[in-house]
C-alpha cells in the first residue's frame, strides 16, 4: 500500500464555502442569524474530490491519503473561540463525509477549534469526537493559532498539556501545522508554514518534553521545515545546550514527512533522516500545483523522488505503509478490520 | 585568498559589556547618567580576537573575515532609536579598531541603528558614516527589529526604499541578519535566524524588488535558511504567482553564504544553487561552537565541507574569493589598494 500522510480537502462544495463567509459576515454584524450547517450532496463532495485528489491519487498509484480540512483555511484567528468551534465541526464532519464515500481511500485527521490565547479545552473534546465518534486517526496542531503573531507559548509549556494528555489516551499524533497568514510580512505557503515546521523542532530540542510524555508523536511536514538541510545546526545546538543526542533525545517522537518538491531534497532528507522517521506525504493538492518544467511531473508528485531512491524492499514498505501504520496505531486498527 | 564573508565579533572586551549594561540601567532608571563611551585598550581588544576569531582562522587557513558586530547582541527591540543609535555606534566603532590592528584581516560590516517601527533615517546616516569615514564594505540588515514579532513591513516595501538607495550609491551590499529574539516561541539561532532567511527570500519572490533596484546586492546567511532545501517548492511557488524564472527574477541579486554545519547540506547546496551565488561563511565564532563527534572537527569549519567538493580551480577561486569581491565592491577596490 501507499499511503500519503498528507493531504487537505483544499476543494470543497460551494455551500460550505458559503457557511464560512456567513460567519464572516456575522463577526462584522452580530445582528445577522448564526448561520445553519451547510447542507449539500454526496454529489457535490465528490465532484471536488473526483476532480482533484482522487484523480491525481490514481495516476500516482497511491492507495491512501490521511486527508484534514484546508490548512489555510482553518483560520483559528478569524473570530472568537465559538466562530473557530462552529468552522472546526463543519470542516471536520465534511471529513467524514468524504471517508463515508471513499473508506479505502481517505481516512480522517481533525482540524482543532483552537483560539488566540484561548485554552485548549475545546480543542480536546473536539479530538475526542473526531476520535471516538468519526473514526479519525490523528488531527493538526496549530502551534501559532494568532495566524502569523507567533504569540502563543512554546509547544514544550503547560498550557498544551491537557491537549497532550488526550492525545496520548487515544493514541493519536499531530501534525504540526500552522494556517493562513494574516501578518503581511509572511507568506504562508512560502515562508510560514516552514518556519512553524522548524521552530516546533527547535522548540522540542530546547525542552524535555518526551520526558513527560514518551508516547506522544509529532509529524513536522514539510520535509521537517529547513530541519534536515540544517541537521549539523541541530545536532550542535543539541550539544551546546546539553542535550542528549537528538536520536534519544527528541527522535523516538517525530517524523519528518516527504513534502520537498525536488529530487536534491528528498535525497538530502533521506541522507541524514532515519528512515524510520519519514513517512511519505505529498500534500496533494496544496502548496504547489504547477508542472516543473525540468522535469515535465507535477512538483508535489513526490513519489516520484522517492522511488527514485532505489529503496530496499523493506524501507520501502516502511516508508509508504509501515510507518504510518506505527505512528498512527488507529489507522492500522481500521486497515486491519477491513483485511489490509 | 579565502575570504569569510560571516563573521562576528563574539567576544568584546569588558568596558564594551559594562557599556550596554549602563545604557540598559538608564534604560530602567532614566535619572542615571547617559553612559560615556567605553573606553578600551588596544591590549584588550586584542585579547578577545587573537584567542578566538584570529587563532581559529588560523588554524583553518583563512585569509580575511568580513567582521560585524555581534548579531545576537545588536538589539534594536532593546530601548529607543537614540539607544540603538549609541550602541551601534560603538559597536562599529570597535569592528574599526579591529580592522586598525588587522588590516589585512579583518574588514567591516556594520550593524545599524534600527529601531521598531522607526524610519530608517538613522540607518542610512550610519551607514554613510561607517562606509566613507570608517571603510567598512557593507551592512547587516535586519528585517524584523522587534526581537521576533515581526511587525515590519516586507522588504519589498517601500519602507525600505531610502536605505536601499543609499546601498546602490555606496555600492555596499547587505547581509539580511535578524538579531536576539525576545519572543520565547523563538530560539534565536536555532529558529529565528533561519526563519528570517527564508522569509526574506519569499519576500524578495513575492515582490518585484529588482526591478526598481537592479543593482541591490543581498547575501542570505546560513547557507539561505531553508531555500536550498525546498529549491522545488520556490520554483513552484514563482511558477504559481506568475513570477519569471528564479534565475532571472531574484538570482541577479541574492547570493547565500554556506554557514550550513555538515556536509550532506553543503552538498545540497552546491547541487541546487549556482556557484555565482554562493559565498564562503562560517560565522565562527559563532552559533555552533563545538566539535562534531562524527567527524572530529568543529561544526563550523565549513571549509572543509566546501573542501571535500572537489570543486574546479575557477570555482574554488569564485566561492573563497571572486564572488565576495564581486558582490563587495569596496572590498575588492580596499583589496587592490593594498596590492591583493
């Protein structure tokens, strides 16, 4: 099997679109109705899908995406804790709607109702109900919910702790990842989304973190941000702050995943990463959608590059199933109830 | 010749310390007395040199380091425009006894006098000041004087217009350099710094800087943060906003350094980035200051990474030298003054 640990419903029907701007307009006339759930068909999600991701997971030869709500959409800055809740269990149940159409080939992880300066709290009972109730495997941990002001508190303090806690109940593990951004000084695609993947391994090399909970994983996407490219930067870091070797130290809990878009940068990712720390990701459709003219492939087709490795037989399995069979233990128990 | 185009001044004598230290007591208490410039002999300053910057580009074979003041201390989030003013003052004012005692070694770049959400008038002063009466060859730029919120405008911005004016009538180039953080989200060298390359790239792809400044020079330190990493991405990403080739669009005028700790990411850089744009760094003494046990050898030592190339002798000759007296002009005419 091939499973892409990655992917967003960046295409959506066009009455969730228009359940998100009603609470737009909302936030700026509080005299308007809270909006109703958006209504729509099993035919509209799957024209969005058919069209985009399943079409591109076909010619790709995947099997499987680990598929969350739009990362630049999920805005937890845009409002207040209930607009962010309302949007959470709409994107969420979308989710569902779409793993109730195609059950072999996308599976849930859950964005999270989480607020500028707000607690976790809702954040946690919305895991548990994506969890235990829509049969989600992991969720998206946004580490800077103020959308580009980086004011939150290092992913290492208490304040995420209960959230923690719950994560590691239900054997689930996030992804670290922020959404749009609404600094100007940030592009997010570009620039922010990668240095929220660096700074969260920077953060977990300063801390102890995995101290406190052992069991807990983290995948920084990405390819881990500028992580690998500056792997020797992190070990000497590691040793000028006293930290055990970053293998002990921060590496039995965080993956890297394969989203780099050229074959110079997989092969770096593969040179200095454990393999038992990368799974595959493509985070198709996302960040990058064109055709790269060097090459005539889509640039996020990033199977591409990895079978371009010549992997063994064993790496390979690891890389494209059995490492996310291990680091998501629900996804494995639902593939397994199904016979795979 | 091999030049270093990164390096600090670390290690400052005493009466440099207990000079911040009284600016930051008035800073506190205003009814103190504005502290006298500190007062050092050439002995002392010598002291801090010969035993660290001098003794290890010794040992590794330099010729000459492009000298600044200390990045993680310039500061510019600490106190007022007039406080930043004082301080870089007599930052660059020690990097011009430095290049006193060592002429053939050490040449400066300055820090400037930036302050949050201030205009850039006192930078473009300063940095006439230190290129006409001082000698020095370039600047440190930094693009986010807060500390680490991030608050500025990009550097696209018109903002900036004055002071890169001034760079193209002086013919100086500068090194894009954030400074301390004072947001405890960001370790300063481990997340920061690399943040603030990346971003300065993305914003330099986002905009059409170049065209207005055709001959503005910008070196990305620390082998250009994440760029070289996700080379794919940013071709991509300049495909999807309909910029021109990477090449043509910013490559006539970003060059990074290779202050990247270990060899698979040197490697990568070399196979992504054309030689044109890559100046010999180390940044010692620096972020990194110990020695890696894989390989015996301080993590900065980037020579031998770049040794084990096996570049051609032209491009041995452009990475060491020629590309830094070419993006330097006024280190090439001090050079050819001097009969080098």
């Amino acid at each position: 099997m091939i499973i892409d640990c990655h992917g967003h419903q960046t295409i959506v029907p066009q009455p969730h679109l228009d359940y998100r701007e009603a609470q737009k307009a909302r936030l700026k006339d509080p005299s308007l109705p809270v909006p109703p759930r958006p209504d729509m068909s099993d035919d509209e999600i799957r024209e969005g899908i058919e069209a985009n991701q399943l079409k591109l997971l076909k010619e790709r030869g995947h099997d499987m995406t680990i598929f969350s709500p739009r990362a630049s959409r999920m805005e937890p800055h845009v409002g207040d804790a209930q607009t962010s809740l309302d949007w959470s269990v709409a994107c969420n149940d979308l989710i569902r709607r779409v793993m109730d159409l195609y059950p072999d080939t996308f599976i849930g992880v859950c964005q999270l109702p989480q607020t500028p300066g707000g607690t976790m709290e809702n954040s946690v009972q919305e895991l548990e109900r994506c969890v235990t109730e829509l049969g989600f495997v992991g969720c998206n941990l946004n580490p800077d919910p103020s959308g580009g002001h980086w004011n939150s508190p290092p992913l290492t303090d208490r304040y995420w702790y209960p959230f923690y806690e719950k994560m590691v109940e239900l054997q689930v593990p996030a992804m670290i990842h922020v959404s749009g951004s609404c600094n100007p000084a940030f592009h997010a695609t570009g620039s922010y989304y990668i240095a929220a993947d660096t700074n969260a391994f920077m953060q977990f090399l300063q801390g102890d973190l995995f101290k406190d909970f052992p069991d807990l994983k983290f995948i920084i996407p990405h390819g881990g941000g500028a992580v690998p490219y500056h792997w020797g930067r992190y070990r000497g870091l590691a040793d000028m702050l006293k930290k055990p070797d970053l293998a002990e130290h921060v590496m039995k809990n965080i993956y890297f995943d394969t989203c780099v878009y050229h074959q110079p940068g997989i092969d770096l990712l593969f040179d200095v990463i454990d393999i038992k720390n990368i799974l595959f990701g493509s985070e198709m459709v996302g960040a990058v959608r064109g055709i790269d003219p060097q090459t005539g492939h889509y640039f996020d087709d990033t199977r591409r590059y990895v079978d371009a490795l010549n992997l063994s037989d064993e790496d390979k399995y690891n890389i494209y199933e059995g490492n996310a069979r291990r680091v998501y233990p629900r996804l494995d128990a639902y593939l397994k109830s199904v016979g795979k």
